[in-house]
C-alpha cells in the first residue's frame, strides 16, 4: 500500500462524517482533562481558577463546536492531500515524499476548523477558569460577543486569540500527522497488511499527538492567554509578544510550560480515540458508500 493510495480514498461525505464524530467522541470523554490544563495555565493559576471543582464548565460549549470544528478539518486535509501529491508530481516538488502533501493538507484543515474551534475555545476557556459573568453559554456567549475592539469587531471577542491559535496549529499539524501518516505505512508494511487497523492507526495518531503536544506547549499557553484576555492583575494582553513579555516579567519563563503534563496526556489520549474513532467510522462508511457503486454495476 502507498500513501497515495490512501490519499485518494476517502470521499468528502466520509471524512465529514467521520471527523464530526470522532471530534465529538474525544472532547466530551476527555473534557475535565483539558479543563485541568486551561486552569493550570491561566494567569491567576489553578486553585484560584477553580482548582478540581466544576470540571465539566463550558462543555455545552465544546459539545456544540466539536462535530462542525473536526468536521471541516477533516473533510479539507482528505480533500487537500490527492491535490497537493498531484501538485507536487506537477511541478516536481519532492514528489516522492508525501510528508510535504501532509503538512500542507493538515495546515490547510487546521486553518478552516478554527473558524469554528476559535469560537468554541474562547467560550469555554471563560467559563472554565470561572471568569465573572461566565456562569452559563448563554451569558458568556452575550459577554463575549459585546466585546469592543477585537480584530472581527463583528463577532465580539468571539475570535480573541484566532492568530494565536493558528500559530499553535500548523507547528503541531506539521509534526502530528506526517508521524500519524508515515507510522500507518511502516506499521502495515511491517505487518504485511493492506492497511493499519483502526487500533493500530489510533496508535500512530497518540504516537505524533503526544510529541507534537509537548513541543507546542508554549503556543498553547499563549493562544490560553490571549483567549482569557487578561492578566491576573486585571490588565488586558496586547497580542503575542506582549503575552510573553509579561509572562517572562511576572512569572518567568517556565511559565510557558504549564500544564504540559495534562495536555501531553489529553492529546496523546485523546489522538488514541480521534484518530481510532475517526478510522472506525471511515471503515464503516467507506463499506455503505461504496456498496451502491458495486451494485449498480
């Protein structure tokens, strides 16, 4: 099997399908763990943010985000990848390594789910660190949205911290899914199979998940930041460099660092499920959709 192979396998209907419920399965199982990892990183830290209690604030939030947001990522980086291999045997740009076509398909789907994940991360970064007037999605969806002096005035402060979260995305999607591909192909080779198993590509994807997370920590704290809107001293965060600035002044450089055990642990198990989820439910309908084309022949 070649990666090219896989590449043009997978429908658009299938990878929408199956991204919007796999990205359901993992952000509800795994929410209390991400809610652990946005406190520790919040500026007034984790006790004051709430410590263990009230874990489960702001799943409305996720819950809502989660299909559309896994779904427009997936159903752009199956659709992207053929493209781009079919590009780069084009115009003869590394065309035997397929990482490149994985880096650029996976920066691509990152970049549209955040049109939705922005929306739903800023929601629940607030009610999870118990921000004043955050006590339920409605009113900190109305909060929020009356926000001035955000980039898109329109949306509020809806999208707080859009650049930031792309600027953490595209490093963890060029690290996560060319290891995530790659590792599916040695895997099956090894083993002599067609294919890795939904098992076996959950594996993979835990695989990448977890290096990509504990390199991209300090993004991650950033983009939390920028999202929460203000330090603990009350004063709002001027963009990227005032975040770190800041953080270096106030609480050292360390900082940038917290909660990289949650998050290591959240992606690595969460990458287990999504990415097991998301092959299962690609199996399954992958069978359903190509049934009608071999019984209409």
């Amino acid at each position: 099997m070649t990666d090219d192979s896989r590449d043009i396998s997978t429908p658009f209907a299938v990878a929408l399908v199956a991204g919007g419920l796999a990205g359901t399965s993992v952000d509800v199982a795994l929410y209390p763990i991400d809610t652990i990892k946005t406190r520790l990183q919040s500026p007034q830290g984790f006790r004051a943010a709430g410590g263990f209690n009230g874990i489960y604030r702001g799943l409305g939030a996720a819950a809502v985000g989660s299909a559309p947001g896994a779904a427009l990522f997936f159903s752009v980086y199956e659709g992207m990848k053929p493209r781009v291999s079919a590009a780069q045997k084009e115009y003869n740009l590394w065309p035997e390594n397929p990482a490149i076509s994985h880096m650029a398909s996976a920066s691509a789907g990152e970049t549209a789910a955040c049109l939705v994940r922005v929306p739903t991360e800023v929601l629940k970064s607030q009610m999870q660190v118990n921000v004043e007037g955050a006590q339920t999605l409605s009113s900190t969806f109305k909060m929020v949205l009356s926000e001035k002096g955000s980039t898109f005035n329109i949306f509020g402060g809806l999208y707080r911290g859009f650049g930031s979260t792309i600027m953490r995305e595209i490093p963890f999607a060029f690290i996560q899914f060319p290891i995530y591909e790659r590792s599916k192909v040695e895997l099956a080779q090894y083993l002599k199979k067609d294919e890795a198993s939904p098992i076996q590509a959950a594996a993979c994807g835990s695989f990448g998940g977890a290096i990509a997370a504990a390199i991209t920590t300090p993004l991650d704290v950033i983009k939390t930041r920028i999202m929460l809107g203000k330090d603990k001293q009350g004063v709002k965060y001027n963009g990227v460099l005032d975040v770190v600035a800041r953080i270096k002044a106030q609480e050292g450089v360390g900082t940038l660092f917290n909660g990289i055990q949650p998050r290591v642990m959240w992606i690595s198990i969460g990458g287990f499920v999504f990415f097991g989820a998301y092959e299962t439910y690609r199996s399954i309908l992958m069978m359903n959709y190509e049934k009608p084309k071999r019984t209409s022949l």
